[in-house]
C-alpha cells in the first residue's frame, strides 16, 4: 500500500468511554442491605447495652457521682485514691488473684482428667456424660451456693461423712484458712462445659497417632504428654483465656455463701466493686474500680496470648505440626 492509497482510506471514529460516575454514600449499602438488616436487633442491643454503658463508666470514673449530690468532674482523683490510700483494693486483688491461680488449674486438671475418662467406647456413656455435665446447666447460681452453704456448715453434711471416719467436722465456711477453698472447690466442681470443649478437642484426635506410638513402645503416660497434651493445646489455651475472664469475675458465690468473711478471707474484688456501687453508691468510685478490673484482665489475656507461643500447637495446612 503506497502512502497515497493511505491517505484515501478515512479513519476510524473515535468511541468516547463511558464516563465513570462515583458511586454515592448510599449505593454502597444496597448490596449488603439485608445482612444488616438480620444483624441489626443484636448491632442495637450491643450499642445500647453494652458499648454506651461501657463508655458511660468511663466518663463516670473520672467524676465523683454518688446519687446523692449533682456529678462533679474530679479527673483521676478516683484512681488516685484507689492506688494510694484504699487498703481494701489490695486485699481485694490479693483474695481475687489466689482465687484465680488455685481455681483455674484445678478446674482444667479436673476437667481434662473427666473427659479422658468419659472418652470410652463403653454402653451408657452418654448417660454418664449427662449426668457430670448437669451441675454446669445450673451454673453459679444462688440455689447452688445456699447448698454449698448448707453442705460446709457445721451441721452439714460434709462434716457428718468425715465424722463416720473418726474425723472432727468445723466450719468449713466460717474459718478463714479454709473459707476460700470452699469457693474453689464450688468452681471446681462446675466443670462441665470445659470438660465438654475437651471431650470434642480429644475425639478429633487420630488413633493412629497412638497406634503408631504404641508399636514403638510408647506408654499411656508418654502418649498423653507426647500427643494427647500437644493436639489439645489449642484447647487447653481456649479455656485457659475463659476460665482465667470468668475467675476474675467471680461474685455469687461469695456474695451468697460469705458475703466475704470471714475476715475479708474471701473478699473478692467484684464484691468489693459492688458494695461500693450499691452499698455506698459511689458509683464514680466504683466505675473506675470496674476499669481496673478490666485492665487487669486484659493484661492476664496478654500474657496467656504471649507465652502461648512456646506451648501451644497447631497443625498447618501440610499436616506438619509446628509451634508457633
């Protein structure tokens, strides 16, 4: 083609792009609308029951309100007070912090050793199953504690079995060395859900696993640290973090069974916080108390999520195990 034919040939018409219009405010919200619209009874319930009372508390802590007179702004002067001049915070932290380090362990121990039993292919096991799960259904109730109560006092029913063994019987919930341990020994025995979370935890453990160590000479005691423990880390760390939010939170039982005596023995910190509340209605006072709480748990969290890293293990998506 020589350049004269080239210039008779007419060029193509120019095709003008669509222009792109930005999408409005608005339309982003139409794809997604009946999700929100299914999410939005629990979306309210979270905003009006929970995130605004818990921002309320904050900006109570920093004020001085007591029901009794108009709130003033006082800054941090609660927290001030809290750290420096209020005895029974620290005895408070100290009951909380001994019931915490004793009940969470025991309870996993007790949990963790049920399941494993209740792990058997034996006839009537869900009816065992059942049967140690029911006290969890009932949970940290007042009907529970008055019975705990009942069972530790000195006509209980606990003081009349030692009895038949030669043993004399005391006020178990009276005495201040062992007023506490009846409270742990109460959470002890609620250990139902977390024995449940282990019992789904140890059933999706492989049998070929113990097949496989039992031919080359692995004992019952070396299967459980070398495979059971380490596949049931992942589970173990779930009710660690629950058990640990849950201890710290502790108040019906010792509301209901001590009302924290005998001699502030089992004076735990959510009781401290409500007598302060409700009982002095500082309730400025006892928001900043409640926060403390919370920051103390979160740091507890923490601390688990940060030493998880040496203990727990998880299986990658080759089938390798690893640590992270």
């Amino acid at each position: 083609m020589n350049r004269t034919t080239a210039a008779t040939i007419p060029a193509a018409p120019e095709t003008k792009k669509p222009k792109k219009t930005k999408p409005s405010f608005l339309s982003r919200w139409n794809a997604p609308l009946a999700g929100y619209l299914f999410i939005s009874p629990w979306l309210i319930g979270f905003l009006t029951l929970t995130a605004y009372p818990l921002f309320l508390s904050l900006y109570y802590s920093f004020t001085d309100y007591t029901l009794m007179k108009p709130m003033e702004w006082i800054g941090t002067r609660n927290y001030e007070r809290i750290f420096t001049s209020d005895p029974k915070f620290v005895d408070s932290v100290k009951v909380t912090f001994t019931y915490v380090l004793a009940s969470v362990p025991l309870k996993l121990i007790a949990a963790l050793l049920v399941a494993m039993v209740l792990n058997k292919a034996i006839k009537g096991i869900g009816v065992y199953r059942t049967a140690i799960y029911f006290p969890s259904l009932i949970g940290g109730s007042i009907g529970v504690s008055l019975l705990w109560r009942n069972i530790f006092g000195v006509d209980g029913i606990f003081n009349k079995i030692i009895g038949v063994f030669g043993f004399e019987g005391k006020g178990w919930i009276t005495s201040p060395d062992t007023a506490l341990g009846t409270l742990i020994l109460l959470t002890v025995w609620q250990f139902g859900s977390t024995m449940v979370i282990f019992l789904a935890g140890l059933k999706q453990i492989p049998n070929d696993l113990y097949e496989a160590s039992a031919v080359d000479g692995a004992n019952k005691v070396t299967q459980f640290f070398k495979i059971t423990m380490p596949m049931l880390s992942p589970i173990l760390y779930f009710n660690l973090i629950m058990g640990v939010i849950g201890a710290f939170q502790m108040f019906t039982s010792a509301f209901v069974i001590t009302n924290g005596g005998p001699m502030n023995a089992t004076y735990v910190y959510a009781l401290y916080l409500y007598e302060r509340a409700f009982s002095r209605y500082e309730l400025g006072y006892a928001s900043a108390l409640a926060w403390i709480m919370l920051v103390m748990i979160v740091l507890a969290t923490i601390l688990i999520f940060y030493t998880s890293k040496y203990w727990v293990f998880y299986e990658t998506e080759t089938g390798k195990g690893k640590r992270k």
